[in-house]
C-alpha cells in the first residue's frame, strides 16, 4: 500500500507575525479606545497596555508597536491627563534597547521628546535644589562648618550634582559619583559633625533625582 508523504511548509515570517499580532493584548483596547464617545478609562486602559506590552519576545514586541506606530493609529489618542498613547509607545519600544531602540522613525522620537518632562522637572532641578540647601547649611548655617578634607568633599558634592543636571551625558557617571561621595560624607561625620553628615544625606538623596524617568540609551 503506497503511503503519501504530507510535506509541511512553515510558516512564513509575516504569517507568523500575523498570528501573534492577533493575540496580542491590545485590539480589543485599542478597538475601545477608538470607539466613538470612548470615555477616558478605555484610553488609560490602552496606554498601560502600550507601556507594559510584551508579546512573548523582544522582536515581536517591537514589531507590533512599529505597526502601530506606521499605521498612525495611536496619533490622536490621550488620556485625560494628556498623555499621548503614541509617545508611549515610543518608550516602550525605546525600552527594549539595542536593536530596537534604533528603529524607532526621526518623527515619532521627535513626538517623544516633546511630550517627555523637561529637565527642570524629572528630577534633576530637585537634585540641584536639595544639594545646594544642604551644602549652604554646613557652610553657612552651622557653628561648626567642615574644613580640609571635609570641605573639598562637600563642594565635590555640589559640584558633581550640577554637572549632572545640565550635561545629560554625565548623568550615569555623576550619579554612582555623588552616592560615592555621599557615603564619605557621612563616614566623615565620625570628624565633622553635622557640617559633612547633611551633605552626605543629601548625596545619597540626590543620587535618587539626578537620573531621571527615561530610557535607557536614550538621551
């Protein structure tokens, strides 16, 4: 008796592709969102979708969201607060790093950093303003303000804290140094006092500040 061999054609890419677009967990979000009179709860549901989307692999997340992106789907679409569903899923495709990060259209990163926060308010304004109190503090504020050792390591902290809030560039490296010299000011407290013990406290605080909401790679 003859046997027929069933030969198997896989799947092509883009069926592939398809198959997990349809599975995804945002067409029915995205179906509400633009649903005519949609009140502000679907579109909020949508953009926690958009920022927390994970299809199962780097790849097939970032293929959907440049779908989405491509189709201009996302473009009119805010939350009652006023964020933009297409400027998160931006970040979320930013987030997932190297490769995908590059893919993302000179427009759509343009939209990005409109809508992100400005420097004044992610973080690194408050950094610079809680560093500077604390240094004035133990230089001015105290009977007792620091010296030698103790004051370079304090206008060290100033200084750092600045440099980080206004050369985006330097920020990685000004945070791991103004913690660095946070914890030498409290240890210096053992000498000090109060005059390097405020400071320090405030290294470790502004450490926190000095990077603010972003993504990584991405200035």
């Amino acid at each position: 008796m003859e046997r027929h061999q069933e030969t198997r054609i896989a799947p092509a890419p883009d069926a592939e592709l398809d198959a997990v677009v349809a599975q995804d967990p945002l067409e029915s979000a995205l179906a509400s969102a633009r649903a005519p009179g949609a009140d502000g709860g679907a579109r909020r549901g949508l953009v926690e979708r958009l920022a927390t989307l994970d299809l199962g692999s780097p790849r097939a997340t970032a293929d959907r969201l440049q779908q989405l992106l491509a189709s201009e789907e996302l473009g009119s679409l805010r939350t009652a607060d006023g964020t933009s569903a297409r400027a998160v899923a931006v970040e979320r495709l930013l987030g997932l790093g190297y490769p995908y990060a590059l893919e993302v259209s000179p427009e759509d990163l343009a939209h990005w950093r409109q809508e992100r926060p400005s420097g004044a308010s992610d973080g690194r304004g408050l950094a610079v303003l809680v560093m500077t109190v604390a240094v004035c503090l133990a230089l001015w504020g105290l009977s007792d303000p620091p010296s030698g050792f103790g004051l370079v390591t304090v206008l060290g902290l100033e200084g750092v804290a600045v440099a980080g809030a206004v050369r985006p560039s330097l920020r990685a490296w000004a945070r791991r140094a103004v913690f660095a010299l946070g914890v030498l000011a409290c240890a210096l407290g053992l000498r000090y006092g109060v005059g390097t013990v405020l400071p320090g406290i405030a290294g470790l605080v502004t450490a926190r500040f000095i990077w603010p909401r972003g993504v990584r790679g991405v200035d």
